[in-house]
C-alpha cells in the first residue's frame, strides 16, 4: 500500500540526503543514514536474473559499511573522481507493521578532476526503511546495478 | 603508415635486453600490434581459459565467451560433450547466439534463419532449394562446408580451455605440471557457480598480464592489508613459473610470519612513504579469517596462465577470470566466482562476505584498475621508450622466494616474444 504523503515526503528526504551526502564525499555520515543492524549491497543484474548470490559489495552489518568507509580513507587508491547521483521518483509502499519498502531509479555520474563526466553506473536501489529515534533508518538495501561491467572500479558506494 | 607491420614493429619497438628488462611501451598503445596479438597470441598456439563445465551442466546450455575479442560459444551437446564454436554465422557473418546464456537445440541465427547444432553443423538452411522452383541456393552448395568455425577444447577438472591452432600442445604439457596441480587443487571436487564480476578496464590488457606477475606492487599499492596489519611484503610468500615462465603463481603461505618477518620492524622497507604502519583496526575483521581447505599452507594462490586466463584464491574466496580484450585500449575481465557443492551454509556465507576483497570493488584488488589506467594514459607517446623490469634481478626466469619481485613478468614478455616473431635483445 503506498504510505501516505507526508511519510513518502520523509523517505523522500533520506533518499535525497543519501545521494547528497555521497556526492559531498560526507561518507561518514552517509553510513549514519543506516539503522545499528543493517545490510547494503551492490549486486549486478545480471547475478540477480539468475539467481546467484555473488554481490560487488556485502556489508552485513554496520561495522562492516564503517571498515569500508575506513579503508577508503585510509588505505585505497582509487580514480580521483567526484560523484553526481540522479536518483528519480521514489516509490513507497508499506504493509501494516512492516518495513517500509522504497524503491528508485539512478543513475550515477562521476567526474574527474579536469571535469570530464561519464555515465559511470545506472540501475535501482530497493530499499527497507524502519523509523527509529533519530528518524527513517536504512535497514536493509540492495544497489542492483544493470552497469554490471564496472568502469575502471568501484570504489565510493553507490 | 606505409611500412609493413613488421617492418614498423621492429624499427619502431625494440627490447634492447634478451632478458625483457625492457619492454617499449609502443606495444601496449599500438592498435596494429594489437591485430596481431588477436591472430598470434589469442588464435595462437595457446589454451585459452573458456568457462567452467559447471556452467553447462545440461545438454543444450550454452554460455558466450570471448576469446581475446572473438565471441565464441561454448556449450554441451546431446551427448554430453562440450564444444566451442566462433558465435558468427557462416552466411552472412552475423552474431548468431544472442543470449549470453541458456539452453537450447539448435542455435539459429535471427536474419535468415540458418541453424547450427550443438557441434557447430550447419542443419537448417530455409529456402535451400528455394520455392516452386525459383530461388534458393544453387544445387551444389553443402551445408558441411558451412558450419561454424569451431574451436578445439580440452578440460581438465571441469576447467574449459580452447585453441584455434592445430598446433597446441595437449592442455598438461600446455600448463606443465605446476599449473595442472593448481586447477587440480581449485577443482579437486565439484563446484558451484556464485556469480559474476565484471570490470572494464581502460588501458592494454597486457599491462593487467604485467600486474598478475609482478608480487612487488602487492605490498605497496595494495595498501588494505598493509593498513589494518593482516600482511605485508615482508610476508611469507613468492613466485613460481613454469618451464617457460609464461604462467605464474604468486603464492603467499599460512602459518604467521617467517623468521625473518619476526626480525623486522612492521614499516621496515617503506621509508618515508608514510606506509607501513599497521597500528588500524578494522571494527569487524571476521570475513578476513581463512577457514583451511587445501592440503597446503596457501593462503594466496593466483595462477595467471597464458596468455588472459587465471584462477584465483584469495583466502577461501575463490574465482576463475578471463581478459576479454577490446581493442589496444580496452579490456573487460570477468570472474566467475565459485564455491563447493558441499559448503555448509556457514562457508557459503563467508565465501560471499570474503569476496569483498576481490573483483572491481575489491579491498585489496580495486586499485589494480586505477594502476592500469594510470600507465596507460601516461604512454601514450613515446613507443620507442621502456618499462623498467628489475626487481628480483635480470638474467635468466627463475622462481622467486620472495614477493619483492617482478620477474615473471619478463617470463610473460619472453613467451608473447617468441609468439608475436620478435627476439629480445637482436641487433636492430
């Protein structure tokens, strides 16, 4: 059942602010936008159609989606590059006592430093929403990548 | 350019050493040296790794591979044999099997309908003999002559290779015993396909060939390991090639550290890099535990085989890939990752947690593109110059005890010298 507007305008606000915050290089906070038991996972179309479990990216829990974040600050070298996410309409739907389930189209731009910009991923996030304390929390959200061939490599989340 | 490729290759590039110590960056940039690699190197007189029989395990399914940047079917026919064949038809030259993958009894080509059985013979012709006398081809044409090209295989433990020369030496002595004991241990029970990663690199494939042998940018690229103190250089592990250096396992063994680890301060080596220092934690380090699975200490073992295959295990994440060039400048690799048939859910569980480490995203590989990339942008001139090969000595291939080390990448260039006609180090 699609929630009413003034919820869909919240899970609108935490979809809006989870594109921000990546796209500002605010990962740390991004990871914030995630409920204590939580699990992100980039998987490609094309493991999805044939109902393979291999994802491009697991954390299964929140220290897990930290340690990533971590290591991108403190360890990996990757392609100097700024991100510009274009997330489309969203889509929510709750039934009774269940997560609220949101979905949306992207697509995600990155650009490097001479401001050359190319299509870098394109595809949808399925997301489950839990309101807590400090307000909607991702519990749950699978990135389904249909640009399963990466480009050059994934480092920042999509 | 006017000159005739050989005679422009070898005025232009030279390898001033016999040793590859010197390899012209020209080779990596050169869209005709690249025509001729897909003719000598890939059609050559190599095994090509094609996919895994657990991927066709039905009469009828057939997955689409490249060899090189040829698209070829590989599939398993009504008798159960595995066959691979060029995905082009043999009328007009039109991509015949469509679908990357699925089952099927014949594969039929969209435009005019030509089918070809599971072995590559053409079976189907519509309107051969065309319609109330008007038409169709002329009455000697023999479909035997018209089947798709098809392209040797031999498979060891389930592991599809191929060969378009009729030249290729049977697949064990191709791997030489090292190699086939390699995919004898990955595939030393049946497996089960988890998945697929792609990644589409911008740069030559054989500067990702170089980075497959060449243990020394481990430690100091790599720096996820390095960072949260779980390995380093200094670690046990090496190198070892086969006769002729063209395939390579870098290894690294269980077992904490060598003695002569125990004696280093962490940072040693490093200088004033700023690297090296092992003090961070990760908060949950548990997809980083290796559950043992093999008779030996290996922790590491990735077996890079001539030319664009290898077999990956990074812990108890285990993958085969295949370079699936694209031009001179472009290379996509794909990894089918895999497990056993009998992991129990925990280890299926790990195995997919443990793949975080590995593929386009991974936390100790995902440099490996930028790295690429990185040389391939700064080369784009200047062919007639060199890549420096030294670490680990010059002079004869020989197996490395330590992963300070790039000489299997000179046993690589060695190999694609003698298949490309070249020979390091003549006089020009």
């Amino acid at each position: 059942m699609i929630v009413p507007i003034d919820l869909w305008f919240r899970v609108h606000d935490l979809v809006e602010t989870y594109g921000r915050f990546l796209d500002d290089d605010r990962l740390e906070a991004w990871v914030e936008l995630f409920a204590e038991d939580c699990r992100y996972e980039i998987v490609s179309r094309e493991n999805r159609d044939q109902n393979l479990p291999l994802s491009l990216m697991l954390c299964d829990n929140k220290d897990m989606l930290r340690d990533r974040i971590f290591s991108l600050r403190e360890a990996n070298i990757y392609n100097i590059h700024r991100d510009c996410h274009v997330i489309g309409l969203v889509r929510a739907t709750r039934e009774g006592a269940e997560p609220i389930q949101a979905t949306a189209a992207y697509s995600l731009f990155q650009s490097n430093q001479e401001g050359d910009s190319r299509l870098f991923s394109v595809g949808r996030y399925e997301l489950d929403l839990v309101d807590t304390d400090d307000g909607l929390r991702i519990q749950r959200q699978i990135v389904v990548v249909d640009t399963g061939a990466i480009p050059t490599l994934l480092a920042t989340p999509i | 350019m006017t000159a005739t490729l050989r005679g422009h290759d070898q005025a232009t590039y030279t390898f001033p050493e016999a040793d590859c110590s010197r390899i012209p960056y020209g080779l990596y940039r050169d869209a005709e040296i690249y025509a001729l690699e897909q003719r000598l190197i890939f059609r050559g007189p190599v095994w090509n790794v094609l996919a895994l029989e657990a991927e066709i395990p039905q009469p009828g399914d057939f997955r689409v591979v490249a060899v090189g940047d040829t698209p070829v079917i590989v599939n398993r026919a009504k008798d159960g044999s595995v066959h691979a064949m060029v995905n082009r038809c043999a009328h007009r030259g039109s991509t015949v099997q469509r679908a990357l993958h699925g089952n099927c009894k014949v594969h039929t080509c969209c435009y005019h309908q030509w089918s070809f059985d599971l072995t590559g013979k053409l079976v189907g012709v519509p309107f051969q003999k065309g319609l109330n006398g008007a038409g169709g081809l002329p009455p000697d044409f023999d479909k035997a002559e018209h089947g798709l090209e098809t392209v040797r295989v031999a498979i060891l433990n389930g592991v599809i290779f191929g060969t378009f020369s009729e030249e290729t030496e049977p697949l064990e002595a191709y791997l030489g015993p090292l190699f086939t004991h390699q995919i004898q241990r990955l595939f030393h029970k049946p497996i089960r396909v988890l998945g697929y990663q792609r990644q589409r690199i911008f740069g030559n494939w054989k500067l990702y060939t170089d980075n497959l042998r060449d243990p020394n940018h481990g430690g100091l690229l790599h720096m996820f390991q390095i960072t949260f103190g779980i390995a380093r250089l200094s670690g046990t592990g090496g190198a070892k090639m086969d006769a002729d250096g063209k395939h390579n396992l870098s290894w690294a063994a269980q077992g904490g550290r060598s003695e002569a680890e125990a004696e280093t301060p962490a940072g040693a080596g490093y200088g004033d890099t700023g690297r090296g220092d092992m003090k961070i934690k990760l908060r949950d380090p548990s997809m980083l535990r290796y559950f043992k699975e093999f008779p030996d200490d290996l922790t590491l073992a990735i077996s890079s085989l001539f030319p664009g295959g290898a077999l990956q295990q990074i812990g108890n994440t285990l993958a085969v890939r295949q370079i699936r060039t694209r031009s001179a400048d472009e290379f996509d690799i794909v990894s089918t990752f895999f497990g056993y048939e009998d992991d129990d859910e925990a280890l299926a569980r790990h195995r997919l947690r443990k793949a975080n480490l590995a593929g386009p995203a991974g936390l100790v590989s995902m440099e490996d593109g930028e790295a690429v990339e990185l040389v391939h942008r700064a080369i784009v001139r200047d062919g007639d110059r060199h890549s420096v090969v030294e670490f680990g000595g010059r002079g004869p291939i020989k197996d490395q005890e330590n992963l300070i080390s790039d000489v299997p990448m000179r046993g690589f260039w060695l190999h694609y010298c003698k298949l490309m006609g070249v020979t390091p180090g003549a006089p020009q």
